[in-house]
C-alpha cells in the first residue's frame, strides 16, 4: 500500500504517514485504530513500545 493511499484510508496527510514511518511523529490512538483496521491486524502488531530498562535513568 502507498503512503498517499494510507493517509487516504485514515484521513491523515502523506507528510503524517513519513513521519509515523521514521518514528518522528506518534500517531493520535484514533489514528493507530485506523492504521490497525486498514491492515485488518491488532494495533500491537503494527505500533510497539518498549519501557525503559529499569536503571535507565528514567523516572
């Protein structure tokens, strides 16, 4: 699937979908909704987050 047609599918700009793509832009949880329904997969399979490593530093 292009960026344009993505960004078709869940109302967002192609800009939107780049930045998404290399992590420079966190998606609205709508639009990570959207992402996942498009692809007909949970919304984990397509956005992942790892916690800090306790000890990192991180409060």
């Amino acid at each position: 699937m292009s960026q344009s047609a993505l960004a078709d599918a869940i109302g967002v700009t192609r800009q939107t979908i780049i930045a998404i793509e290399q992590g420079r832009y966190s998606p609205s949880l709508e639009s990570a909704f959207r992402i996942s329904r498009v692809f007909g997969v949970d919304v984990e399979e397509v956005f992942g987050w790892e916690a800090e490593p306790k000890g990192s530093g991180m409060a």
